[in-house]
C-alpha cells in the first residue's frame, strides 16, 4: 500500500514523460538532459529550450535534495487524501542537476518544522500496477 490510500489517483504520464516513469519504476530517479548540450530539464520536454536539440539523455539524480519551497496542505484536495491532511507537497533541487526542480511529497515529518534549504532523502512509495512514486523524508 502506498503512502496515500489506494484510491487516490494515479499519474498519467503523456508522451514525453515515458523516459521518466519508465525509470521510476525501475526505482531511478533520473532527470531528463540534452544530450547536444548538457542542459537537464523537469518535466521532460520533446526540444531542449537552451539548444533546440530533440536529442536526449537521462542522468541519475542523487537520493540527497533540499527543499527549495514547500506548502504544507490543509484541506483535502480529494477524498483520498482526506487521512492525511495536513501534509507537504515540496518542490525540491538536486545537488549536481542544476536548474532542475521536483514536486514531490515530504513524508514522516511534522510539517511545522519543515524548513528552505532542508535537506530531504528519497524513498520510493510503491503505489501499485509496477508505479513507483519518488517522494522524499526529512
């Protein structure tokens, strides 16, 4: 079961996005980068915006990250959610991914005492139908 019960919606990835999730549900969190220019990029995109290359590659991210922004969520937003509220959504940047930001959820942790610049680490939430969702603690 995953950390959000299993009645919550799942993503549904388009296009572009399948490089990503096919990693997620290798386990690997991995960012996007054009493999013309080196520059990475979140969410996937089919044209690097630096370059204009369509050629890409992935790199691995590091399981560290540091809480860039973050809203603690007070009002259930679906059903779903409603046992956890309240609850982070974080949006977070990786050492060595420049330019690189994830929104993702802050888990196991007392919301009042989440912080900028806190350093997070990745775990990885096993949401069923072989989708693994990243999604970090403090």
């Amino acid at each position: 079961m995953g950390w959000f019960p299993d009645d919550m919606p799942r993503p549904e990835p388009a296009p572009d996005e399948a490089g990503f999730w096919a990693h997620c549900r290798q386990r690997s969190l991995r960012f996007q980068g054009c493999a013309a220019c080196g520059t990475l990029r979140h969410p996937p995109l089919p044209m690097c915006p630096a370059c204009q290359s369509c050629e890409t590659s992935w790199q691995e991210a590091p399981a560290q990250a540091e809480v860039y922004s973050f809203t603690v969520v007070h009002h259930a937003s679906h059903p779903a959610v409603a046992a956890r509220v309240p609850y982070v959504v974080a949006v977070l940047e990786f050492p060595g991914c420049p330019g690189v930001r994830l929104i993702s959820n802050l888990t196991d942790v007392d919301p009042a005492k989440v912080r900028i610049g806190q350093r997070v680490t990745l775990w990885w939430d096993d949401v069923g139908d072989g989708m693994f969702l990243p999604r970090f603690r403090a």
